[in-house]
C-alpha cells in the first residue's frame, strides 16, 4: 500500500538522526512510526478479511483515505507540541 509509505519514511528519518548520534530525534520518530503504524493496521486492516480493506477499494477512495489519515495523525502530533 503506497499509505505506508509515510510510516516507512518516519523509520528512515529515525534511523537517520541515529546515524547522526541524536538521540533524542532519533527516539521522537521511531515513536511517531509506531504510532502512525499501530493507526494504519487498525483503521485499514479487516481482521474478518484477513486483508487491508483500502487494497480491495477503488483509487480515488484510496486515496481520500489516506490523505485524512495522514492530516489526522499531523493534527494531533502538531497539537501535542511535536515540531
């Protein structure tokens, strides 16, 4: 799923700050990936299906889905003092 993406680049950024030796950056978003991971499999993921419902919808759908995903979780980092 292209979603993913997003937790994939927030382990990257993770990995990163660690290579850098900070500590504290490095902690901040492997936290922030946690996080956005753990939201992606329950708001997605159809235990019933054994599948990510968003893989069996249309485009469009898709992305809408995603997008709110994403602004939903920046919302509350941001809102949380996240910078």
């Amino acid at each position: 799923m292209g979603g993913f993406n997003y937790i994939l680049g927030l382990q990257a950024m993770s990995q990163m700050a660690t290579a850098i030796d900070n500590a504290a950056a490095a902690k901040r978003y492997s936290a922030l990936a946690d996080e956005a991971r753990h939201r992606f499999h329950t708001d997605f993921y159809n235990p019933a299906m054994h599948a990510y419902v968003s893989a069996l919808c249309n485009c469009h759908i898709y992305f809408v889905a995603v997008c709110a995903f994403a602004v939903r979780l920046t919302r509350k980092w941001l809102d949380a003092g996240w910078r």
